[in-house]
C-alpha cells in the first residue's frame, strides 16, 4: 500500500517538474510564455538543479515500479 501511494506522489512531481522545464520550441512550456525568451548564457544553475532533481525523481519512480512488481508477484 504505501509503495502504491509513493507511486502516485512521485508521478505527480515528475509531471510538475517536466512541465517546469524550459521548452526548446513548441511545446506545453510555450503556452506560458516559455518560448519567448532566448537563452544567451546557456543553462542556469536552477535549470541544472531542476534537471538533477528530475532524473533523481525519475530513477525513484523506475525503483518504486520494479519494487511493486516484484510484490505483486510474490504475493500471488
């Protein structure tokens, strides 16, 4: 049960922090005026940070599947 509510947690952070990162053109990020700035200096320290935190959000959420399966198969 509680693998069950840290995979419902962790997939709606991944959805919020994909869609906080910054568009490369045409995209969701777009709608909200993401594509309107050029990026001279290239990624930002918080662009990176949100890309770190992202992968170790998604590599937590990959685990937690593999960790549910693996219950599910030996509880039937």
């Amino acid at each position: 049960m509680g693998f069950s509510i840290a995979l419902i947690v962790f997939s709606l952070l991944l959805m919020l922090l994909v869609l906080m990162h910054k568009g490369k053109g045409g995209g969701l990020s777009d709608m909200f005026g993401g594509g309107m700035q050029s990026s001279v200096g290239g990624s930002s320290v918080a662009e990176r940070n949100l890309d770190r935190i992202t992968v170790v959000l998604g590599l937590l959420w990959f685990a937690c599947i593999i960790v549910l399966g693996i219950l599910m198969k030996v509880n039937n």
